[in-house]
C-alpha cells in the first residue's frame, strides 16, 4: 500500500485571511500527508532533478542524507562517516544541492560537531552508491550550542553559498566581525573567500544576527530574504544586504538602532508581544497555486503556521495565515520545519514530528 493518508479536506476561501483585499484569489486546497515516522525532524528537504525529495535528519549521530520516493513512501539513506553533536537543537541540518547535482550528485550540508567544544561545519558530499563520501570541509568551527545553531544553506544567483549561523547563545559574538556566529556567510563552492565580500579575507556577508534559520533568493530581483527568530518578541523577515549589521542583540525587529553603524532594521516582525519562531521560507515558483506564483511563503515552529506574503519592493504588502497549528486555521500539523516548491508544482511541508505534508488543488 502506498503509505499517504489524506489527513484533511482543507478547501476553504478566505479563511485565515489577515487582510480581506488579497490578490487574485481565493485559492482552494487541501493537505494531504505523503510520510509519517521519519523517526526524528526532517530539518531540510529539497528536491533532485529525478523527482526524489531529499532530506536530513536533525537528530543522527552519524551524517546522514535520505531520498524520499513522494509516489511510492519508499526511502533510500546515504551514510557518511563524519561525527554528528546531536544534542538539543544541534544535528545535521541545512542541505543545498549542486547546480550540477545531476551529473555531480554534491550536497553541502551544514551540521553540528564537537570539537574542543560545541562547533558546527559546513561541507560538501557526494552520494555514490549508498554511500555519502568525499567530504570536503568549506568552514569548520563555526560556534555551536544546544540552541542558536542557524544553519540554513542557499545557493546564490551569483554562484556563491549563502548560509547563516545562530549566535550559539554568545550573544555579544553577534557584533564582533571575527567570530564565526551571529552572522550570515558567502564563500565560493570550493569554500575560498570572494574577493568581493564586504570584509578583507573574511567569509561574513552580514552580522548582527541572533538565529536566522530562512534564507531565500526571490526570483527576477536576486534580493536575499531571510526569516530570524527574535527572543520572545520581534521575530524578524530581513532583506539580507552586503555589508549590514542587522543589530542584534543591541536592538531587533524594526526597531532604530542609533549607535549600530550600517545598521538594517527588519522589513517586518512578528510581533512586539509575542513569538512565532519562524523557520524556513521560499517563493512559490509552481504553476499549481497560480494566484501564489512569487509569493513569499514561511512556516513557523512555535505556532505551527504556514504564511503566505505579497512583496512589493522591499515591503510587505499583503499577509495571510493559511495553516495555524494552535488556532485554526486546519490545527493540528504541530510545527512546521521546511518548506519548497515541488516539481508537480506543488508545495511540500517538513514537520518536527517526522512528517512529510503536500498542499493540493
């Protein structure tokens, strides 16, 4: 049998909606549930070019990339070697494929190690086999902790590996330009320094960052958004800039940081009371969901929301909340770790619960 339960009919118009004149629309669908039991959080999913839907497991001991078959609920891992620090919010966590994963099969992996202490690494892999060999290590020693970890890895339209780093609960290492946490990075594939990064000899693009665990480049600007949780108040949505210090932990969200030089406030945060803990984010690109197309999505770990934003510029023009775990609306899919747009076209969703979801017409 094949293991997909449909676990609700969602259809539904303007329900959730935060602000009654949306764009086109409304859009109907419903969620249906491709994978459950991944025994531990599917941190990261990304889909190959043959259809597979790859993924990492946060909580291995041992690095780790499995391929989820989305027809069949078949699953293939390719183990490595390398020691994994699994303890708290550490693990092996972001994964970007190669441009060329086609012919090349590299994945670059950004996971926590122990090493004189809690640290994390990004490197690249190849999947040969069954196996995930070659490891090449781009940035060791980035600092590490039970939480703050970031670690979310994006290819740039420029070539370039774009990936942040938590402040590991230092949170004065945030503003210091030499510590490796705090930040978001650029290195090339190979792992050298750009010649055109903002400081001499130094893989920092920004800093100022307290945990940044989304990052993606919106289609036809080349802009750089990220999501950022805050501590208990003031998660932040940040259009990432060369060179800019995003202020934390002197100030956050929206907020004017006076004193803070070259200092790049939020586009919005969520919200001066409360906390969403927002994770991953993209901008739908698929042909399903047509009143979405270049919508800016997040999904959120706290309160179990799935969001959907109209941008204009740099601004946030429209919002909708159209899955809230806690509150309706459609409760109940707990909290949501990843999200991408898959090559049906369809938006796929990872939860902390080891489930595999996708929203359909």
């Amino acid at each position: 049998m094949r293991p997909r339960l449909m676990l609700a009919l969602l259809t539904f118009g303007l329900v959730g909606c935060q602000n009654p004149d949306l764009p086109p629309g409304p859009q109907s669908f419903r969620v249906e549930e491709i994978k459950n039991g991944l025994g531990g959080v599917p941190w990261s999913i990304h889909f190959a070019p043959d259809g597979r839907l790859l993924f990492t497991n946060r909580d291995l001991s041992q690095i780790r990339v499995s391929a989820l078959n989305v027809s069949t609920g078949a699953i293939t891992h390719y183990n490595g070697t390398s020691a994994v620090r699994d303890d708290g919010e550490g693990g092996i966590l972001g994964m970007e494929l190669d441009p060329n994963f086609a012919s090349n099969n590299r994945v670059y992996i950004c996971y926590s190690i122990s090493s004189g202490g809690p640290r994390n690494r990004l490197s690249r892999f190849e999947i040969s086999g069954n196996s995930l060999t070659n490891e090449l290590i781009l940035l060791d020693n980035m600092r590490g902790a039970s939480t703050h970890n970031g670690c979310r890895v994006v290819w740039g339209p420029d070539g370039k590996l774009y990936f942040s780093m938590g402040d590991a609960q230092d949170q004065p290492a945030a503003q210091d330009p030499s510590a490796l946490a705090g930040k978001i990075f650029r290195i090339n594939p190979d792992g050298s320094i750009p010649s055109d990064n903002p400081f001499p000899n130094s893989p920092v693009w920004t800093l100022g960052h307290r945990n940044p665990q989304g990052l993606a480049f919106q289609p036809g600007t080349g802009l750089l958004w990220s999501t950022e949780h805050g501590p208990d108040v003031k998660d932040e949505l940040n259009v990432i800039k060369k060179g800019k210090n995003y202020g934390w932990p002197n100030c956050m969200g929206t907020d004017p940081c006076p004193g803070v030089n070259n200092y790049q406030p939020a586009i919005k945060h969520f919200t001066a009371s409360d906390t969403i803990a927002p994770s991953d984010m993209m901008f739908y690109t698929g042909n399903v969901f047509t009143a979405w197309r270049n919508h800016l999505f997040f999904v959120t770990l706290r309160t179990g929301r799935l969001y959907r934003l109209v941008v204009n510029g740099e601004s946030v023009t429209q919002e909708e909340i159209l899955i809230d775990t806690n509150s309706g609306p459609h409760p109940g899919f707990g909290r949501l770790r990843d999200i991408v747009t898959g090559p049906d076209g369809l938006i796929y969703l990872s939860t902390d619960s080891g489930r595999i979801l996708r929203l359909v017409r």
